[in-house]
C-alpha cells in the first residue's frame, strides 16, 4: 500500500477476508477468495505501514479500518499479507437453444448461459429487458461454467429481448457480485386469436340470405396484424369445399361475389395465417356463417309497374286516338236533313240535288 507517497506493506497479523474483501473491492478486482499471510508472493520493501488491521469488510478502503494500536505484535517483511481476488468479473455469453426466434403461447424457449473458467460461479440468471428480476434463474455447480435457462410456457408478456448474467458470493461478510449483462436476444410470441366475420348484401335480402344475381362480400377481420399474413375464406357447400385467400394488408379483408348463384351457398369460415421466422402459424377458425341464395320474389319491381303504366298509357292514348278519327270519318260521310230531302230517285239512282240559296 502506498502511505505519504512510499510504498509499504501490511502485517498478517489479525488479516482475515474481511481485510482482503476490502483491498479487493477498492482494487476493483471483485471479491476476496483469499486472505494470504505469511509473504505468500514474497516479501516486501519498505516500511510496513499497517498491523493487526482490524476491518468489518464494509469499509471502502483499508486505510479506514481501524487498527489494533497497543499490540505486541512483532511484524517483518516474512509477515506480509496478501490477497487474492476473484478479478474482474467477464460478461458471460447467451445463445439460443431452440432453432427458431418465434414461439406460439405455451412453447418453451431454451437459452444457455456460460462464462470463460476464472470464478467460481454461485447462479446464473436470465433477464427480460425492463425487468429487474430474473425470470430465470439455476444454480451453478462448482466447476459448471455453461448452464440452460428454459422459460417455460411462454406467453405474449414473454415477447422481448432477454439477456443473462451470473454472481459470486466471496468475502467475509458474505457479499454478492453480479456480473456485467450478456449481449441481448431477441423472441417474438404470435398469438392469432380467432377472426371475425359477417356479410353484407342487397337490403332487400331476407336475414341470411342473398338474392340469387345480387352481389355479396364477406369481410373476415382480426385484432392483431404480423407482416406476411392472409386471410383464408372456406366455403363448405353440400358437393364439396371451396378456399381462396386474400394477403392482409390491414386488420380485415373483404372477399367479393358480384353474381349471387346456388354455388354460393353453404357455411362461410374465416382464419388467419402468417409465416414468421420460418414458422408458419394459423389461426383457429371462425364460427360458421350460414348463407342461402334466395331466388328473385315474383312481385314486380318498382321499376317494371313503372314501365307496364306506361305501356298501358301509351296503349289507352292510342285507342282514344283511333275512336276519335273514327268519329270524324263518320260525320264527314253522314248526308245533312236538306240534302235528304231534296233527293229525286231515277232510275233507282239517287241524285242529290243542288239548291240555290
């Protein structure tokens, strides 16, 4: 130690892990694993500026530990005490055990965790970022440098990046040391919930049913969006099942029928599929959608009683037109009461005769 700019030693006397936590902590070279005595390295030079040192293992430097003063301790360099550190703790490494980064709820994610040989390792831990408490944590055996940390029945919470690190327990009183935070790995949890889904048609259309030559859409929609994904429509019908998808540039898509026919009808079922991390995940289907294609009601439309009144119209005016014209041709032919009455028969010819006004 260095006391008025000269270097000197201590004295064993008294030297225990107390002491030697104290130098180590205030080196920065971790914890005690070792109180020395007795110049295990070798004996020193110079004065030997501390006896019977007496620390409680809190102290922040040796030289505020307090210092047995009337002792007959008799101390030379063959007395010098030492120590010997756990060192500076290294950053361990995480790897990822499972062979993908994306997980459905329910699966387990398999880490491991491991440290270069140098310190005796008490635990390992698996950290989520945010989080102050390990969600993980196994124990390390005495020569166990490399452990598996397994979180077990992941749910969406889960979703994150996870990082790990270990301790060591050493010094007198007992302390712990935690290691520097691993490099982070990141893992996704996909839950699909199960889509939505409903139709819409002519108004019209009695409830559940579309009118057979009328349009329809059905709309399948879902809370949650991952790049990559689709909607799938299947359509059970008596003769058989019919599938067709559409990508999922939002949280819905709508599939459209523009001509309602009789091989429409059955049960519409909606789900969601996404391939992630070379994964693909579905969603649970829907529950069935009835739809009934119905046939056009016999009674006339609006627009067709528009045109039959003015068919009848055009036919009435019509009549009235050629009974008038009728009419007029009559009277033009009728003979007025005078011509009648000056009419002479010869030779069974009438002859009308002209009269001079």
């Amino acid at each position: 130690m260095v006391h008025h700019d000269q270097w000197g030693t201590v004295c064993d006397h008294g030297w225990d892990l107390r002491e030697a936590d104290v130098v180590c902590l205030e080196l920065g070279c971790g914890l005690a694993e070792s109180a020395l005595r007795g110049a295990v390295f070798g004996p020193g030079r110079g004065e030997i500026w501390l006896r019977h040192v007496q620390c409680t293992g809190h102290e922040s430097s040796l030289s505020r530990c307090a210092v047995v003063l009337y002792s007959n301790t008799y101390c030379t360099h063959k007395n010098d005490a030492g120590v010997k550190c756990s060192g500076t703790l290294f950053t361990p490494s995480l790897t990822l055990l499972s062979p993908h980064t994306v997980f459905s709820p329910g699966e387990a994610v398999r880490f491991s965790c491991g440290v270069l040989l140098g310190h005796h390792v008490s635990d390992f831990h698996l950290y989520k970022q945010g989080a102050s408490a390990p969600l993980v944590t196994q124990r390390a055996e005495q020569t166990q440098s490399r452990v598996e940390l397994t979180l077990t029945d992941v749910e969406t919470f889960h979703q994150g990046s996870y990082s790990c690190g270990y301790r060591i327990h050493g010094g007198l009183p007992s302390r712990v040391l935690d290691s520097p935070p691993s490099s982070s790995i990141s893992i996704t949890v996909v839950d699909l919930l199960t889509p939505q889904h409903w139709y819409n048609t002519s108004s019209e259309a009695p409830a559940g049913s579309v009118i057979k030559g009328h349009s329809f859409n059905v709309t399948c929609s879902t809370p949650h969006q991952y790049p990559g994904g689709s909607f799938q429509l299947r359509l059970v019908r008596s003769n058989g099942t019919l599938r067709q998808s559409l990508p999922a540039l939002s949280t819905s898509a709508t599939f459209t029928f523009p001509s309602a026919q009789s091989s429409n009808e059955g049960y519409y079922y909606c789900l969601y599929r996404v391939q992630l991390g070379g994964r693909t995940f579905v969603s649970r289907e829907s529950q069935p959608l009835p739809i009934a294609i119905k046939d056009p009601d016999p009674v006339l439309s609006p627009m067709m009683v528009s045109w039959l009144i003015s068919g009848l119209t055009l036919v009435v005016t019509i009549i009235l037109v050629i009974v008038m014209v009728k009419m007029l041709r009559n009277k033009e032919k009728k003979p007025s009461e005078l011509e009648r009455e000056t009419r002479t028969c010869v030779d069974n010819t009438y002859v009308a005769l002209s009269i001079n006004k």
